[in-house]
C-alpha cells in the first residue's frame, strides 16, 4: 500500500464520503480538497517504527481523523480513535477506507466509550487532541495516565476595534468546522505571548493587527506554535499542522 493508493482509495470515494457527511446532519461542511491536501503532506512525514497501541480521543473533526489514521499507519501503530459521538458516519467511513488495504491490522474507531471501557481499555498510550475537560476527567476523576495534544486550537489576537464582525465570522467559522478557539482582545501583544504559554494555550497563534509587529521574533517567543499574521489561514490550516507527531 502507497500513500498514492490511499489517495486513488479516496478519490474513488469521494461520493460516499459525501453521503456520509450529509447522514451526520451537521453544520461542518467536509472540504474534499482539503483531505486530498492533509494526504498530500504525508510525502514529508518523518515516521518511525513504533509498534505500539495508541488510544486516542478526539473532538470528532475529520481531519483529525484522516491526520491520525496516516500517522498511525507510518509507524505501525495499532489505533483506536474515540470521536465522542461526533460526525460519527463520516469519521466511519474514513477509517473503513484505510481498513479497505489493512483489514484488522487496520485504525479502529469507537463513537462512544464508557467510563468502564477507558479504565479497562488496554494500550500502551492514551492522547487526548483539543479536549481538555476530557482530559481533567480521565487524568482526575478516572485517574489514567493520559497526554494531551493541541492540534486544531487557535489563539486569537486582534488589537482592530472595527473588526467585532471579522472575529464574529472566524467564531462562526470554528464552531462548524470543530476547530478550538480563544479570543484574546484588548491586551498588548506581550501579555498575550505571555498568557498563552504561560496557560499552555491553542498550537496555533492569529494575529490580526494594525501595528507592525516582528513575525519572526513573535513566532521565537510564542512557543511550539505555528503563527499567521494579518492573513486567513483556513484553506490550509489542517495541511499545516498534519505532520505534528502526535503519537510518537
């Protein structure tokens, strides 16, 4: 199996995956192109051998998905992904499209699991990705050793007062396509470099402002983020991040 297979493997899909978004009646809007984009990238993924069995929960986004399916499939861990009930007919169907060339070997996935099932669940690495209130529960009221990992959280910065509409559009936007974000206004951009590491903040810093700001010094000091500035970062957002090894 080759990573042009998968792509062949999805093209030839592209229906289906479609009829499936439309069965989870929801308000994401499942981007074809963009899944094509995310595989595309995984020509540059730096893979090792792992051989382990990974656990991971998600939000539910799709591309989180697709991202972990491909990582896991590289480095030839054994994966279970938890998508919390959410767009739980398309998040199917893109794991039985890579189980179409892996059969059992292949990524699993679990819309829902108990309280019971996680304590009992047995694996070598249990990650949480853009959930922290599941991760508070498994790690304190569970007590399971578990990782959290940012992956599609966005930290907002605008210091434009006649951009209330703009920031309303990009929440609009989040809120549908399952993407975490922060809105930080009315501080200087040092309080908000500082906060957001300080808090372990969204892996991904926008900045929309009318100063003129150093973009390489700010994206030195605000750490293990990819940073935009002034620019919509949406086409390409879930490409960009897709090669954060999560499960290494």
């Amino acid at each position: 199996m080759t990573l042009n297979d998968i792509i062949e493997t999805f093209r030839n899909n592209k229906e289906l995956l479609e009829k499936a978004t439309n069965a989870d009646n929801s308000n994401f809007k499942f981007n074809f192109d963009k899944a094509i984009d995310i595989l595309n990238r995984f020509r540059e993924f730096e893979s090792a051998f792992l051989e382990k069995k990974s656990l991971v929960v998600t939000n539910g986004n799709p591309y989180i998905t697709i991202i972990l399916c491909m990582q896991a499939i590289s480095q030839n861990i054994s994966l279970t992904i938890n998508v919390q009930d959410t767009m739980t007919n398309l998040n199917s169907e893109i794991v039985n499209l890579f189980g179409l060339y892996l059969n059992e070997e292949g990524p699993k996935i679990k819309s829902y699991m108990s309280p019971k099932e996680f304590i009992e669940f047995k694996a070598d690495d249990i990650v949480v990705i853009d959930d922290k209130s599941k991760f508070y529960f498994l790690r304190d009221e569970l007590k399971i050793k578990v990782r959290y990992v940012s992956l599609l959280n966005i930290d907002l910065y605008t210091d434009l007062d006649n951009l209330s509409s703009l920031t309303n559009t990009i929440n609009d936007y989040c809120n549908k396509e399952i993407i975490g974000l922060d809105i930080h206004s009315n501080e200087s951009i040092d309080d908000f470099v500082k906060e957001t590491n300080k808090y372990e903040g969204g892996n991904i810093a926008l900045i929309l402002s009318k100063d003129k700001i150093n973009q390489m010094d700010l994206s030195d000091r605000l750490v293990d983020k990819k940073v935009y500035y002034n620019c919509n970062p949406f086409s390409k957002l879930e490409s960009d991040v897709a090669l954060k090894n999560i499960l290494k």
